[in-house]
C-alpha cells in the first residue's frame, strides 16, 4: 500500500508541474519593418512611418515589443533612440503614410501603465533625468504625454536599446490579413523591430498564480503525510 501511495504522490507532483509548463508556453516570431515614408504635419514637423506583415506569423498575438535598434540617430539626451509617435494594428494594408495616419486601427490597445512594460534604454550626452513620455519615475509609459494611439508628433523615446511591450486586450487575428504600422517622431533615421507574441508578458509572477502553487505544495505535503499514517 504505501509503495502505490508513494506512485500516486509522484505522479501527482509530475502532472501538476506538467500542467504549469504547458500553461506557460507562448509562440514568438521576430519581425522587420518596411519604411513606407513621412507623414508630414506642419513644417518641419514630420513622422516616419512604417509596416510589418503578421499575416502569417501563424498564430493570434497577444502581445507586441517594439525595440530600438540602438542607432545613435536622432536628437539625443530626453529623445535618445527611436521616438514612436504612435502604433496602430488593422486588417487592412495600406502603402503611403498618409494612409496609414487615416486607418481606423483595431481597439485592442491599453495604454495605460497595467496594459504596457518599459524597459528604458540609454541616452547620448547630454542626458535628462528621464526618456520623454514616460512618467515621473522615467520607468514607465505616461500615454497623456505620449498619446500612442495617435499621429501628433507627441512620443515616448525609448533610448538606445529600450523596449516597449504592449499587452494586447485580446487576440488579433491574423485571418484575412494582419499589420502593424508604426510611427517615429522627426523620421531621423532610428529604426525598430518588433517582437510578436501569442502570450503576454508579466513583469513578476501573478498573486493568484503564486497562491495557486503554494496551495498545491501544501496540498501534496498533507497527502504524503496521510499516507505515512
């Protein structure tokens, strides 16, 4: 009896750790954007903007990283990498930046600072206490300033090798066609890729799922203990 107690018990463990594997695999693909030209605003003022295909990453994504290629383009210090003025996702492609400014993209952007991760890059001398467009901390997206889901010239700088990812609300589908557009204050010259992923990303372990395992372990310990006695 305890030999098939202690078969049961490890069997248990293994499909319980088998089952918080499975939960966090996630699908990713690389992406690389093509310049579609500037969309001008008032003179001087003007944005590069750009598109990647993901209609056939082969899966939904939940999540998008766009990340400074770390060129020293650009105007440097609070503006050091490269500046996004504004990211859309729609099912419809377009060539010119003028259309991309027009498209009504898909709602299935959170600005806000539960809804996105910075990772700030460096900055060219002569640096600021913070990157533009972030908040007071220079750690996070302040989108009152940035206002990402619009074509203003108004940006967050993500530094040289910065990163931002964006938790999508839900899956954008890749059926029938999916891009991405974005848009680079100044259109100087810095360029990004993007990172698409199927799952999000959480900067710590999630309460619920902490409280989850630690009621497993704890669950597994009383069972050993009953099959002692």
């Amino acid at each position: 009896m305890k030999r098939a107690n202690s078969v049961f018990c490890r069997s248990f463990l293994l499909v319980s750790l088998g089952f918080a594997v499975l939960t966090s695999q996630s699908l990713a693909a690389s992406v690389v954007f093509e310049n579609l030209g500037d969309y001008d605003y008032v003179y001087p003022e003007k944005s590069g903007v750009f598109r990647a295909d993901l209609s056939s990453l082969g899966f939904d994504p939940l999540s998008i990283t766009i990340i400074d290629n770390g060129t020293t383009g650009g105007a440097g210090g609070e503006f050091s990498g490269f500046d996004l003025d504004a990211i859309r996702l729609s099912q419809i492609r377009v060539d010119t930046a003028e259309e991309a400014e027009a498209l009504m993209g898909l709602s299935l952007f959170d600005f806000s600072a539960s809804g996105t991760i910075f990772t700030p890059g460096t900055q060219s001398s002569p640096t600021g206490d913070k990157l533009y467009g972030t908040d007071s901390t220079g750690t996070a997206l302040d989108n009152s300033v940035a206002t990402l889901d619009d074509f203003d010239y108004e940006n967050i700088s993500l530094g040289y090798g910065g990163r931002l990812t964006f938790n999508l609300t839900g899956p954008a589908s890749t059926s029938g066609g999916l891009y991405l557009y974005i848009a680079e204050s100044g259109g100087n010259g810095e360029t990004a890729t993007a990172e698409i992923l199927s799952t999000h990303i959480n900067p710590v372990p999630e309460p619920a799922t902490m409280l989850l395992l630690a009621s497993g372990l704890a669950g597994l310990a009383g069972l050993r203990r009953n099959f002692k006695k």
